[in-house]
C-alpha cells in the first residue's frame, strides 16, 4: 500500500501566503494568510450544524 502525498489546493494556497508574507511581498494581517487553514474547518462545522438542525 502507498501512500498518496499530494498536496491539497488550500494547503499550497496557504504556504505561498506564508512565504510572500515572510518574504515582505505583501503587508497582509497575519490572520488573512492563515485563512486557507480555517476554510476547511469552516466548511466542516457549518455540514455539522446543517446535519444537525436540518436532517434531524
């Protein structure tokens, strides 16, 4: 069995962020380049609560 090591979209989106905003190429807060980091887990608590207040 191997193992797949493909890179999701938001995670490359997210480490050339991080790295333009090291580099100084943009002047974003800090809490816009980690966005890529919480769409996912955004997406996951609003299928939690739709599960929970609509199929319920």
């Amino acid at each position: 069995m191997s193992k797949s090591s493909a890179v999701s979209a938001t995670e490359l989106l997210q480490i050339v962020f991080i790295v333009l905003k090291l580099c100084g190429v943009i002047e974003w807060s800090w809490w816009i380049v980690l966005l890529p980091t919480l769409i996912p887990v955004v997406l996951m608590i609003g299928a939690l609560v739709f599960v929970h207040f609509v199929i319920r």
